[in-house]
C-alpha cells in the first residue's frame, strides 16, 4: 500500500491548487471491478512542475493531460506503485483525465460490496478516509488540496444513489444514471457514496433535505427508530446552529447505515455514514441508544470541525475528532432526554484515552509535524488520545476559559478558515484573541505532552481541624504535569441511612505544577520530591485546610471535569466500599469507579476487591452505562486476565451472582435496560450450560427478556465454548437467522467449539491458509472473536507461537483493516511469559518478511504491553498473598507461643 509523506504533500501543495473533479463511475460491470472515469481541472503555480496522482486501479485504459495522451508502456509499474506521474507541467491551468477499472473491496476500504444473505441485494459505498480515495478516482489525495467535487453514476436502474450533495436521476429511469449536485471545496478523504436498493426515510428541517438510508432487510427496524434518530439529529442541528455563527455548509443531510463498516461512523458531508449495527434489530439498553445518539451529535459537529474547516495535515486528526467527540457529548446533555452523558464518557469511553496515554505507543493529543511523517503513521492515531483524551483536555479547556470565550474563540477560527485548512496554532490564536489568555502556554502542557497526571490526598485529621494535601504528580515515564481545575467533593454518611451519602462542600480547586491555588478554601502550597512508591515525576503538594470533622469521603475530581488519574485516601476507600452506590451522583460514581479500576491496573488494588465492591453496589446501581463499564471490566479483565486461571471460576461466581441480583431486583419490569445487561454478562460468565440451554430452548429468560437474535447468538455461542453445543445447533440456528448478522454469529460459535477439527477450520478461514475465498471484514472479526477461548487454553498452545507469523502474513497480504482485526480480535488470550515473549520477539523481527506492518505493529505493540501489565498485576497479587500468608503464620506462631 502506497503511502504519501508529509514532505511530498507539502511540495505538492506548493507547486498545484486544484480547482475541480468531475467523476464518472460505472456500478453494472460486474462483481469485483467498477468503471472509473475522473477528469480534475488544477493549475500549476511555477513553471516545469513535476508533481504525481494518486490511483489504485486495476486496470489502467488511458490517461489524457491537456488533451494529450501519456503513454501506458509501464501501466503495469503504475498500477504497482499507486502513483501517476505529471512531469514538466507548464505553469497555468490543466486538465487531466483518467479512465480505469477499479476493483471492489470486502475490507471496508475504498468502494466496498456487500452482498445480503438475507435476500441476496447487493450494496455498496464508499470510505475514502484516510487515504483510500484512490481506490475509488484519481486523486491528489491529501486534506489541504481542497476542490469541488461534481459526480455521476451509472447504477441498476432500481437502485439509489446518494453523495455529498443531491443525487437526482437523469436521463430514462431504465439508465440508471444519477448526477449528484456540485460540492463546495472539500477534502478528497471526505468524498462519499453510496448506492444500492437502500430503503429510505425522509423528511425535511430548516429548509433542508433529510434522509435515513439503510439496506432493505432492516428496513422494519429502521422505521422503528425514524422518529427518535430525526428527532436527535434536529436537535444538534438546531443547536448548533445557536452555537455556531457559521450556518451549516452544505445542501443536505443523509444518514447512511451502511454495512460490514469499520468505523462507528464517518462525517461525510452531507452523507454520513454510519455501521448498520446502530439499527437496532434486537432489544438494547437506554445506554447503547446514548451511544447512538452521541455518535450521531459527533458526525454533525464534523461538519463545521473537519468538513467546512480541515486540518492540512494529519497530525492534527485531534482538532476534528477531540472537537466532534466533546461537542457530541456537551450536545447532547444540553439538548436531548440524555443527560448524564458525561458520566457515560466517564465510565465508558474515558478509560480509552488512560489505557492508551499509558502504553509505549501512546503520543501527544497534538504530535508534531515530524511525529507524522506519513499517512502510515498517521492512520495508527485514530485512538483513544485523540478522541477520548482529546475530549477530556478540551473539557477541562472550557472549565479554565468557560464556555463563553470557548464558543467565542471557535466562530473566529470557522470564520477565518471557512471552506479552508487550519492548524493547532490558528485554533490556538483565535481561542487566546477571544479570551485574552494564554492558550499556547495551556496547549504546550496538555497538547504536546504525553502520559497521564496522578491526584492523590492525604488526609490528617487534629481535633476540630482537618488538613488535605493533594499530592500532584506526572508519569512515570515523562514527569510532565499539566495544570488542573477541579472540584473536590466532601461527603458525609446520611444520620438517617448510613449507606447514602450527602454532599458537605464543593471546594474548587487549581492545581499548576508548583504554583497551585484553591479557589474557596484556605491553602498551603509546597513544592515535593517524589516518595518512593507513588507515580514518579516533578510535582507538588497543595494543602487545604478545614474546621470540623473530617468528611467521610473526599473525591477528588468530583464532577469529572479533568483528565487524570484519581486516587482515594484508606479512611475515603472505606466510606466507597460501603456506600458507593450512595453518592448522589453518577458522575461522581463514575470517578470513584474510574478510580478503583486504576488501582487494580496498577497493582494498588487487588481485583477481588473490585469484584467485591461490584457484588456489594452494583445490584443498586441506577445509571446503565456504569453497570455496563464496570460488568465489562470486570469480566474481561479482571476475571480473563487480571486473576490466575485457579481463581476464575470464583471471579465468574461472583459476577454471575451480582447479575442475578440485578435480575431479582428488575422483575417487577422496572428496568429493562439493567436487566438487559445482567442477561448479557449472566451469559458470558456462565459456568454450567444447563440454565443456558433451558433459555434457548424456551426462547425466553424467565421473567423476560424474551430471546431476539442477538440474545440467541450470545448463549449459543457460550454453550459452544462450554462444549455444549454441536454443529448441528448452529445450522439450526443459521437456518432460523440466516441474515448478515446471524452469518457472523455462526462463524464466532463455530469457531468457538471446543474441538481441534473445528480450531482447524476457523483457523484456515482467518487466515486464508488453505487459498480458498477470503473473508470480510466482519466475518474476520467474528471468527476471530470465537477463536481464543481462557476455558480452552490447552487446546490452543499450539497456535500460540503459530499466530505471530501468521498475522503478520495476513496484515501483509489484506491492509491495515485485517490487520487491525487480527491484532485486536485475533490476540491469544493466554496470560503467560511465552506469549509475552513471542510477542517481543515477532516485534524486534530483523527479517523484512517477518516483520508487521506499521498497522499490525501498533495493534501488536499495544496487546503486548496489556499483556505485560496482566503479568505485574499477577504478580503483586502473589506477592500480596505470600506476605498475608507470612503474617498469618507469624501471628499463629505468635499465639501458640
């Protein structure tokens, strides 16, 4: 795979502008090639410019410069290496124009085709993000050469076809020819398609066109759910357009649930696609429809922050994905039934961003130019620090400046960069002009560093006064801090119900390196070398001080309204292991869960405490996303990876027992979406297949849910992993579900099973072993997903030190979409020193053939150090056990003497 450095794209935009592309594509020649016919009007601004397009065709008929034809002698070259020279350009306007075949993808990349095993219709689109425009036209394929995109199709006459703008059909219906209205100056990674018998909603807003598209077969469900997605796409756009001076830029809006898609969504203009999951065929928890909802705010934001003004280059992904993601979940709370979305960011996706800021590929929010050599390297940071982070940063940005000279500071950068590109030191410039702070000083501490800060309190308490320090230090790797404004929450048990808490004080607080400050509340400031045992780095003390007792529980960060890394003092850990699920709010919940899952990362608590305190609360638990985050946790961490394998059977015990206890609590029917979950981590915990099996033979959970598809998939696929289920029950169920969806399902319980034969098949089909037909995307994933079993651990040893060279193989062969499936579906699960060390050592391959691709490598790298942190986590749990086991026997030798 061709990639474009960043040194090309800047000479390039020094030597061409672009004016215009004009598209022909050609839908009806088949099943694996498509025509492609582009003509892009640009000028050369010096004279003798030598300069290339981009184009990955599969078959090259003929290129036309200026009216004149180039010579195809080496098509075969050009074809290879992706690129179409233009050599000795004379300065002035010019035309080029290229026809050639183009091949479909199954990958999700490029012009992907999907064919529905539910009625046999076919559908494609496109995802040209990031550099896979060229598999579609040809293209000067980079963010800051801007043009105007005109595009026609030729399609089945009963298909649609909808683009960036307006498609409308030309010419006899039995043609099938479609023009799609002339775009204002986009990106060439923002163009979009998609075509096929899609069933439509529409309906119109503020003078606009709306649309929701989705294949036919979930056409009920999309109907189901028209009135509740229009009714959350008004009110973004609605808000926005009361934030944001700037009108919305373009002539429609279409929603696109397209299938087999990689990515949650992407923010086309005026076609925004989305994955077909998102309609929603079986029953979901109010959670997963916030999801949605948030998801659907995020792609508009887009639209101001990424479409009308983009980034020239990709090392400032973060200034579209950091703005979408905050806005969506800011949106949403202000706008919508949804309003403990931060405590959903909380809980759910803000665990992203830590995770990622903590291993050795994490990188700053906004990395330097030379950090981002090339569309390689810039693919691999679409990740949790330049969404989730990202977000955070900018969250704790508006608490310094407030949203006032916020909002201010955005309009002047839409305004100054409308239809154009930006950097982070324009974003800077503008928000510093409408606040009159120094936003470059901020930008330099929380955007151009890495790792993540650790807020820890002492508490002392002396008669009728009470001393707080907060301890403030950065990682252990770079020792940066960054500055910090915060509330500390103080609370006190309820007299009348000791397991509630009630909030005494909100103190508000910055913290600054060593120039610290409390705003309400007297203060000490004092500068503190690291102690040996806490996180490393320069920091300081800040100390407040109080009259009266000390409160039962301090949290730091309460409100949630920065980024790092929380810790509770022994007195407030107490309080949260027996009130947790008091405190009044779930936004404060959701830190001190946050919380709690650090400290069992970082070996400071031991995961069967966590289990405890999710056995002990969760079952009181209101807020769904958090029962979700922490269910999630706890069964794929710490039950899978965190505990050795002699104590999962008691860690699923426990958590099959904390559902159950939410199933009790929920069966008068008040909670469903609670009671959805419990069902959902009831079945992956499982130990015993008989109550599984009475679920799907009755087609029911007693006392509800009853069984749609996906509620079958799931226990059918845990009834394989637990040997009790056979081939035949899964044709059963194929026959029964026989969609896309229940496709997958079949292929994640087949590979599931418990038998070397079935290990075999599942084996060959991911990694197309055997040279027969290659799997999708998803069908990667899924059989994938069913593969690595911790019940079936013996039965997989040998393709441990098999999967390494197979990966990196696959990825080679297949681009960075498999490789990404391979790497983060595909990992073995085992938790032991050998994987470790198979890892390492495919990661310092010095042999060309055996070493990843920059795709595979950044997934790898980061399985690995997870890997590496389940092994010290083991590890100071043994260590924590040999010494109570030491103390025990002392104390008993103590007593018999």
């Amino acid at each position: 795979m061709s990639v474009l450095t960043r040194d090309e794209a800047q000479t390039r935009a020094r030597l061409i502008e672009v004016h215009r592309y004009t598209i022909d594509l050609d839908l009806t020649r088949g099943d694996e090639t498509f025509g492609s016919i582009t003509t892009i009007r640009f000028s050369a601004r010096h004279p003798d410019a030598d300069t290339f397009v981009e184009l990955n065709p599969a078959a090259l008929h003929r290129v036309v410069l200026d009216g004149r034809e180039l010579p195809l002698d080496n098509a075969e070259d050009l074809i290879a290496e992706e690129r179409l020279p233009l050599t000795g350009l004379a300065e002035g306007e010019h035309e080029l124009r290229v026809e050639a075949d183009m091949r479909y993808s199954r990958t999700g990349e490029g012009m992907h085709r999907f064919t529905d095993p539910a009625d046999g219709e076919t559908y494609l689109y496109t995802m040209c993000c990031m550099s896979d425009a060229n598999g579609v036209f040809a293209a000067f394929d980079q963010p800051d050469l801007k043009a105007v995109f005109e595009v026609h199709v030729t399609a089945p006459p009963e298909w649609t076809v909808l683009g960036n703008g307006i498609a409308t059909r030309v010419g006899e219906p039995d043609e099938g020819r479609w023009s799609v209205a002339p775009t204002p100056p986009i990106s060439t990674y923002l163009v979009a398609l998609a075509a096929g018998p899609y069933h439509s909603v529409r309906t119109e807003h503020a003078g606009l066109p709306f649309g929701l598209h989705v294949r036919r077969s979930l056409a009920p469900y999309l109907d189901a759910d028209a009135e509740e997605l229009f009714d959350i796409t008004r009110r973004c756009f609605d808000r926005y357009h009361e934030i944001f001076e700037e009108p919305y830029p373009f002539d429609s809006y279409d929603q696109a649930f397209v299938p087999e898609f990689n990515s949650g969504a992407m923010e086309n203009p005026g076609l925004v696609t989305f994955r077909d999951e998102f309609v929603y065929r079986s029953a979901v928890t109010d959670a997963e429809r916030q999801t949605r909802a948030m998801v659907i705010a995020h792609e508009m934001a887009h639209m101001w922050f990424g479409d009308l003004v983009t980034m020239k280059w990709w090392d400032d992904i973060w200034l579209n994905e950091s703005f979408a993601e905050y806005m969506g979940y800011q949106t949403l709370t202000e706008t919508t039934r949804y309003t403990d979305t931060w405590a959903d960011f909380g809980v759910r996706r803000k665990n992203w961003g830590y995770d990622a800021d903590q291993r050795p590929s994490t990188h700053p929010v906004a990395p330097e130019p030379e950090q981002v050599p090339d569309t390689g390297a810039a693919r691999l940071n679409f990740d949790g620090i330049s969404y989730a982070k990202g977000a955070s940063a900018l969250r704790q940005l508006v608490a310094w400046l407030g949203q006032k000279d916020f909002l201010a500071g955005i309009n002047t950068h839409f305004a100054r960069h409308r239809f154009g590109n930006a950097t982070l030191a324009d974003f800077i410039d503008s928000l510093a002009e409408a606040s009159g702070r120094d936003v470059h000083a901020w930008a330099d501490r929380w955007l151009r560093t890495t790792g993540v800060d650790t807020l820890t309190p002492t508490i002392t308490a002396n008669g009728g006064q009470w001393t707080a320090e907060i301890h403030h230090r950065g990682s252990h790797d770079t020792g940066t801090t960054r500055p910090h404004r915060i509330a500390v929450g103080l609370y006190d048990h309820e007299p009348a119900a000791p397991h509630k808490l009630v909030l005494r004080d909100r103190v508000e607080v910055e913290l600054n390196g060593a120039q610290n400050g409390a705003l309400n509340g007297a203060l000490n400031d004092t500068p503190n070398d690291t102690p040996d045992g806490t996180p490393g780095g320069d920091g300081s003390t800040l100390t407040l001080s109080f009259t009266g007792p000390r409160p039962d529980l301090l949290l730091l960060n309460d409100g949630d309204l920065t980024y790092a890394k929380i810790r509770l003092d022994p007195g407030s850990w107490k309080t949260v292991v027996r009130s947790l699920s008091g405190l009044p709010d779930a936004l404060g919940r959701a830190v001190v869960w946050n919380a709690a899952r650090d400290m069992v990362r970082d070996g400071e608590l031991a995961p069967g405490a966590y289990l405890d305190a999710a056995r002990a609360h969760l079952p009181h638990e209101t807020d769904i996303a958090i029962v979700q985050g922490v269910l999630a946790f706890a069964r794929t961490q710490i039950a899978d990876r965190y505990l050795p394998a002699h104590r999962r059977a008691a860690a699923l015990a426990t958590i099959t027992a904390t559902c159950r206890d939410l199933l009790r609590r929920t069966e008068d029917g008040s909670g469903p979406g609670l009671r959805l979950a419990a069902v959902r981590t009831f079945v992956d915990s499982a130990t015993s297949a008989a109550e599984l099996r009475d679920w799907l033979d009755g087609d029911t959970v007693p006392g509800g849910p009853a069984l749609d598809p996906e509620l079958r998939w799931q226990i059918l696929g845990r009834l394989a992993v637990l040997g009790a289920a056979t081939p035949g029950d899964i044709d059963a169920e194929l026959a029964r579900d026989s969609s896309a969806t229940g496709q997958e399902g079949a292929a994640r319980c087949r590979a599931a099973l418990p038998d070397a034969d079935a290990k075999r098949a599942a084996w060959a089909v991911i990694f197309a072993t055997d040279g027969g037909p290659e799997l999708s995307n998803y069908l990667v994933t899924a059989t994938a997903g069913g593969f690595w079993q911790p019940e079936q651990h013996s039965l997989l040893a040998e393709y441990v030190p098999a999967y390494f060279p197979a990966a990196v193989a696959v990825a080679t062969r297949r681009g960075p979409a498999i490789a990404d499936a391979v790497a983060r579906w595909g990992f073995p699960t085992t938790v032991d020193a050998t994987t470790l060390r198979l890892g390492e050592e495919c990661l310092s391959a010095d042999d060309p053939s055996a070493a990843p691709s920059p795709a595979l490598r950044r997934r790898l790298a980061d399985q690995i150090d997870d890997l590496r942190r389940a092994l010290r986590v083991r590890e100071a749990q043994e260590a924590q056990e040999t010494q109570e086991a030491t103390e025990a026997e002392a104390a008993q030798g103590a007593q018999g003497a």
